[in-house]
C-alpha cells in the first residue's frame, strides 16, 4: 500500500456496497512478523479458503457521520476493535481526513465460537473498500491491503490454494499473496472441531511478538520454511494427501512447539484439543487418512477426504467438549455480491 496516495481514489462511491470473503486455514503457517509496524510476515504460508466459514461485509461511506461505525453480527463496537477498522479505511483512502463510514458484517459462523474470523472479515472489508474508493488495485495488490489489516487476510482473497509470498523489501510489495489452485483442483475437506467458545486470551500479534523476542528456537523456524514451502507446492500439485497432512502436521507442530517455547510460554491448547489429536492419530493407526491443524485458539481442524468425514465425526464427537463439528470445503474467492445474492446468515 506504499504508492497508495490520494490521487488514486478516482471514483468515490457513497452507495453501499456488499462483499463476501471465505476464511482460510493455513497448511504451512505464518508466525512472526518482520516488520511489526508494517504487518509483514517473517515467513511465507500456504494456505486452503474454505467454503463453510464466511464474513459478509456492508460498506457504506456517509458525510453525515463524524465518526465510523462499525457492528458485527448485529453488535456495535468501539474501543480498539473499531479503531482496528478505522485505521485501515484511513490506509485505503491515504487520509485520516475523509468521510467516514457504517460497516456491518456478519459472521455466519457462531459469534463467540472461538473461531477466528479476521482473515475472512479483513479480505472482505479490503475488498469493499477497493470498490467504493476506486482504489482499482488488482488481486495481488488487494491481497498487500488485505495482509494490513490481518497476515492471513491476504490468502482469503483467493478461493481455493493460496500462498503468502516472503518479500525481502522494506516497502513490503514483495509481500503478496497468489493464488496455486482454484477451489475445483481438489476435493478434500476440512473439519473444524470447535472444544471451547471462550473468547483466547493472546492475540496472535502478541503471541508472534513475544515468540520473536523469546524463542529459543524462532531463527530454526525462519531458515526451515522455505523447503516446507517447496514441499507443500509440490504434494497439492500432485495431489498427494498423505504427504500434504504430514507437511500440515508438521508445520502445525513447529509453530506450537514454537510458541511454547517462548517465555513465558505460549499454549494455545485444551485438554479437548490433546484429546482429539490423539484421536486423530488413533483414526489414522486405524487406516483413516486424517490430520489435524491448529491455529492460535484451542479448535482442532481435521484434514481429511469426503469419503471419511463421517466416521471422524463419529469418533470425535466422543471426546469430552466436543460442541460442535463444522465441515468444509474448498471454498471461493472473495467477491462483491448484489442484494438479491446477499447471504442472510
Ligand atoms: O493473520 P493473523 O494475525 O490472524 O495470524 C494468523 C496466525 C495463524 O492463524 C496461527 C497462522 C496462519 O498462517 O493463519
């Protein structure tokens, strides 16, 4: 968003615009940043846009306003969730000093669920902000603009397989995200078991810092990401699901081993989420090819084939604290929809 400046809002829109983006969830994960001001990540990641999680994004700028407002599912917010919006309209338009605006968006994901909705929430609002300020930026440059709101808001501008570049400038227009695969290269699925609906407790901006500060091990990380990388590009573009839950176990794996190292250390998990991975592992002893995610919260996700998924309900939802199981699959790119393809969630 570096060359953004005034003069490239050509087309103002006061009208009310609707965008929907797709949550994602990363195979080979991002954790550190390498410019904390500027939200560049310190390691690439690739990532699967899902279909059954989304945010629906109403933009409406209105001269009337002196100040933004901002709700999310039918809930108005102030304090740093609002600033945290305000912050990026001000990015897009390269002014504090513009009209301000009504932003409603809903989840159609349980509020409360535990379930992380800034990747999908930021890839739409970066997307209606684009449209009504005319920004005209393409996909790669959207996705630069969606990463300033939320690292993993970049990936969710694509359906399907996305990958968040590493970029080595100080501007950050290396730091792009692309797209490897639409949503029809593949059909796996995904299942996010939800084992608690408390709010987390370390933001990842928070937790990826002191994970820098603190980690033994955060340069291993760094200088081993590249061959992950490699690898994954690979498995999805052969197809090869025991090596694509492997390279995903394992990046899963190195992050929270990661974090837990960090002082004071970083656990993200419950005792339900221990639990479901080994009975992930237990399926997979058992001839079921099944692997487990997990982000920066206590929800495990489970990458698994469609000819599987009932079975691993079954088996999961005996693991004490299981609430509910949410299957997906590979979803859409963000797009801006019309009234009549509103999504009432
Ligand atoms: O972009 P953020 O701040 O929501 O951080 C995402 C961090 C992980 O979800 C743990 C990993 C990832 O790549 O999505």
């Amino acid at each position: 968003m570096e060359n953004l400046n005034h003069s490239d809002i050509e087309d103002f829109k006061f009208e009310p615009v609707t965008t929907v983006a797709h949550s994602n969830i990363a195979l080979i994960k991002y954790w550190g940043k390498r410019s904390v001001q500027m939200n560049l990540p310190a390691v690439g990641s690739i990532s699967l846009t899902l279909d059954a999680l989304h945010t629906q994004t109403t933009l409406q700028f209105d001269e009337s306003l002196d100040q933004d407002v901002f709700s999310l599912n039918e809930k108005e917010f102030g304090g740093k969730e609002l600033k945290r919006i305000s912050d990026f309209l001000d990015l897009g338009a390269a002014t504090k000093d513009r009209p301000k605006a009504r932003i409603n968006s809903r989840n159609n994901f349980p509020t409360g669920a535990g379930l992380a909705s800034s990747a999908s929430g930021f890839a739409a609002l970066a997307l209606a902000v684009n449209d009504r300020l005319g920004l005209n930026l393409n996909d790669e440059s959207l996705s630069a603009f969606a990463r300033m709101g939320s690292g993993s808001a970049a990936r969710s501008i694509y359906g399907g397989f996305a990958e968040m570049k590493l970029g080595s400038k100080e501007d950050g227009s290396e730091d792009i995200a692309v797209q490897l695969y639409g949503e029809s290269h593949w059909d796996i699925r995904l299942l996010v078991v939800v084992t608690s609906t408390e709010k987390k407790k370390l933001g990842s901006t928070e937790g990826m810092n002191r994970t820098a500060q603190s980690a033994p091990y955060y340069k291993e990380w760094i200088s081993s990401q590249s061959s992950d990388l490699d690898e994954m590009r690979n498995a999805i573009s052969a197809k090869d699901f025991e090596k694509v839950g492997e390279l995903t176990e394992h990046s899963c794996f190195k992050m929270h081993g990661l974090a837990m190292s960090a002082r004071p250390p970083i656990l993200y998990w419950n005792a339900a989420t221990t639990e479901t991975i080994h009975k992930v592992w237990k399926l997979r002893q058992s001839g079921i090819p099944a692997y487990v995610t997990i982000d920066a919260g206590p929800q495990v996700k489970i990458l698994c084939l469609p000819d599987s998924v009932d079975e691993i309900k079954k088996a999961v939802f005996e693991v004490d604290d299981v609430e509910h199981i949410i299957e997906a699959k590979p979803g859409p790119a963000a797009k801006i929809v019309t009234p009549e393809n509103e999504i009432i969630a």
